[in-house]
C-alpha cells in the first residue's frame, strides 16, 4: 500500500462554468481561459489566466459578468492569447473554498464553454476524501474523472526556470502592488529597490511574463494533442 507521507493525490475533475451569464462568448470554438501558476508570496491565491478567442471584447465581458471575478485587468496581450490578473471573489461553499480548506494546490485549470477542467493535488488520502465529501455536502457539482497516486515533485512549478533575478523582480512587483488595479507603486520604486534602471526592470518583467505565459500555452498544446490521440 502506498505510504502518504511520500505520495499525495492527483484528482481531474469537471466543473460547470458557474456564475456566467451566457453570450456569445460561450458560443465561441475558441473560447478557453487557461489558468497560470503564480508565485506563493501571500496566503492569497493569484489568479492570472490566458484567454483566447475570436471577440477579445466578449472575453472582457465574460470576466466583467461572471459572480467569483471581482475585478481584473489585462496584464499583456499578443497572438497567442491575452494575459488577465483577476481579483477572486471567493464565496464561503464554492469550489476554491473547498480546496483551499483541503490544502489542495491546483496544478491545471482549463476552462471551455463546455465548463472548467481541473487536475488538484491532495497531499493525502484523507484530504482527497475530505474534498470530495465537502463538495457533496455543500452541493458543489463536480465530475470526478480520474483519481490516482501522485508525487507532488512529478512536475516543475511554472516559474522553475526563471533566473533568480527575474524571481526577485516578479516576487517584489506582487509583494509591493505594483500587478494590483490601481497599481499601489510604480516602476520607478521597485527599480530602486533592487538597484536596476526602470528600463533594466520593465525588460525583466518583460521576459519573466512572456515566460510564464510561453509555459502555459505549451502545457495547453500538450493537453490538445493528448486529447487528439485518445
């Protein structure tokens, strides 16, 4: 029997796209809003996200109508998608409650307008159970689709390849303000801080984004051709 303390859990579960109005955005093939690890630096979760799709407009009302967003901004913007910071509005009895009650860590978070598809890590089989017992008593629906042993160390976090300096300038820009709506600093004081140019940090800042985005989208491909070859 595998021992706990060495192997967690991995639950792939679906979720209805609750809270949004429906429009032609859900109408969209292309619509897909794909999740972007952040950097732990507060107890709070950081919610970035990659958006496609065809109305980059409808994108921004989806965001602007849905119940769990409260607000959010438009981070950077290219072909492959745009990247959004989203301020949670969690509600006591929805899904993200239940996982962070259950020190769940979600590792992948797609959502289509055929609903949100989740991959959760549970650091044990008692919190995996604990989780699953939450959503059905709060009525939370999920469709659970695959369970099985996981070690939380199988993949690398989003920012492992970031050089220290690109760390540093990203964890300083969050802890400081500088991501919030309206930004609560300028480029100016956290290139003091760290003793670089504004034009030495806004290329770092730069890069270490167009990296985080880059490894969201290849995990998207990844996840596309996988389902192709099923």
């Amino acid at each position: 029997m595998t021992d706990d303390r060495d192997t967690g859990y991995e639950v792939e579960l679906g979720h209805p796209l609750v809270g949004a109005s429906p429009d032609a955005t859900l109408e969209d093939p292309e619509f897909e809003l794909t999740f972007v690890g952040g950097i732990p630096v507060s107890g709070e979760p950081v919610p970035y996200f990659v958006a496609r799709g065809r109305d980059r407009e409808a994108l921004d009302e989806f965001l602007d109508d849905h119940v769990n967003i409260e607000c959010f901004e438009s981070v950077s913007d290219g072909p492959e998608g745009r990247l959004y910071r989203c301020k949670w509005a969690t509600h006591e009895g929805d899904i993200i409650s239940a996982i962070r009650e259950c020190d769940g860590i979600v590792r992948r978070m797609v959502g289509t307008r055929y609903g949100w598809s989740l991959s959760v890590y549970f650091a044990s089989n008692e919190l995996t159970t604990r989780f699953h017992d939450a959503c059905l008593s709060r009525d939370i629906d999920i469709d659970v689709r695959r369970v099985e042993p996981a070690r939380l160390d199988e993949r690398h976090p989003p920012d492992s390849d970031l050089s220290e300096k690109q760390l540093a300038a990203l964890r300083l820009a969050f802890e400081r303000g500088y991501f919030e709506t309206p930004k609560e600093t300028g480029l100016d004081d956290i290139a003091s801080r760290l003793g670089i140019t504004e034009q030495a940090l806004s290329q770092r800042l730069r890069r270490a984004l167009r990296h985080l985005v880059g490894s969201a989208i290849d995990d998207i491909d990844d996840i596309d051709r996988d389902s192709r070859s099923e």
